[in-house]
C-alpha cells in the first residue's frame, strides 16, 4: 500500500540492500508535525533499516528521502542532524561510565551549551535532574531510555526516529515513555517509532504502517482489526 499523505519525513520509493540482499522494496512513508507513525511487522521485515535510511546510517539503493519537502536522499547522519532529524537507537545507547550530565553535555556538538541542554532535559524529564550526577550505566533501564531521549530532544529535532523503546522494560516503565512520546509529538514533532510488541504503540499511534518483507501493505488508523492482522503476521507477538 502506498501512503500519499504529505509529510515532514517522507521516504518515497525507497530500495536498500546489504550486499546482495535486497532488504526493502519500494517504500513508501509518510510523517507529519505532531503525528506518531508506528511501524510494526514481524522480525526481519526491514523496519529498522528503514530508520536506518532515514537517518543517513545506511544507503538507500533508490528512491528520494525528503525532510520537510527538502531532498536529502544520500546525506551524511550529520547533515541530517542538522536539518532535524534525530534517531534513538535499539539499545539505549548512553555511555554507561558518563554521569547523566556529561551524557547531555554530548549534545553540545549540535551547537547547543550545556545550560541549554540540561534545562531542556531536566524539564521534559525530572526524574533526571536528580540523578544527574550518577552515573548512567547505574541507572534503571527506564531512566536510562528517558536519558537517550532526553539527550535526542536537547538538539530541537523535528522528525524523531525511535527503535525498539521496550526492550528489556517492564510494561508499566514502557506506558510511561510512550506517554512521554505523546508529549514530543504534541509539541509539533515528527515521530516514527519501531516496535516489535504493537499493544503499547498502537495506544498511543496516529497511524501503523504494517511492514512485510521490505515493503509497506498497510497504512491504517489502529483498530482491533489491524492488531489481529499483526497477531497473524508474527504469530501472537503483537499481543
């Protein structure tokens, strides 16, 4: 299926490959201002990939990449920072031996101080003003998530990529991040989130863009009947 749907983050025709294997095959998404897009499907689907492109971590093979109807197929990660994009990988990725501050004061690099940096964070996320001496590698999977958006947020992005928040959370630690998600997105920011598990993500989503094998089959408000869908793709997964 084809999103037509004019967005701040669009990917349009889109192939990508590693090596030999083809990994998507022609897709097309679409994100606006203030809108969450969940991208779902089964392992192996190329979902991850896909944020991958958007955020000029691997090339695209075809197809155009366009962030605020500019076009950026091609460019660096940097190039794409600067233009709003900001990624937030699986895994977290905080640098456990840094203190929460000295994790924040990282973004700098994008031309922020680190006043501005810890009053961004420390407003958006409390919880982290308390700890911001601690170091992060001792802080609990949930804070240390808030602290990998945090650090995203201090750039301004415009368009927010988000891969896997749950991992390794608990359900309740999960329901409060994608709370927090709602609170960026209301703020006029782009969101294109990745999960495995859909239940959460489908809460609190605008739209979910089913993704099978490289391609996009499925653009669709959430709805029991798009959850069943998901249940039959990978197998109970999505529940």
């Amino acid at each position: 299926m084809t999103d037509r749907r004019r967005g701040l983050l669009e990917l349009s025709g889109v192939h990508a490959s590693y090596g030999r294997i083809s990994v998507l095959h022609g897709v097309d998404l679409s994100v606006g201002a203030g809108e969450i897009v969940a991208l779902l499907g089964p392992n192996g689907a190329g979902k991850s990939t896909t944020l991958n492109i958007a955020a000029g971590l691997h090339p695209a093979d075809r197809g155009e990449v366009r962030v605020g109807g500019r076009a950026l197929t091609g460019a660096d990660p940097v190039e794409l920072a600067r233009r709003g994009v900001c990624l937030i990988p699986e895994g977290r990725g905080v640098f456990p031996n840094l203190t929460v501050r000295e994790n924040l004061w990282m973004m700098t690099c994008a031309g922020v101080d680190r006043a501005t940096v810890e009053e961004i964070a420390y407003t958006r996320f409390p919880r982290l003003a308390e700890r911001r001496r601690q170091a992060a590698g001792t802080l609990s999977g949930g804070e240390q998530q808030m602290l990998a958006l945090a650090r995203g947020l201090a750039a301004d992005p415009a368009v927010l990529l988000i891969d896997e928040l749950s991992m390794g959370l608990a359900p309740l630690v999960v329901a409060e991040l994608y709370g927090l998600v709602v609170e960026i997105a209301r703020s006029g920011v782009a969101v294109l989130v990745v999960e495995q598990f859909a239940s959460t993500v489908l809460e609190i989503c605008d739209l979910a863009a089913v993704m099978v094998n490289g391609r996009i089959e499925r653009v669709d408000a959430p709805g029991d009947d798009l959850l069943a869908d998901l249940s039959a793709l990978y197998l109970g997964s999505a529940t």
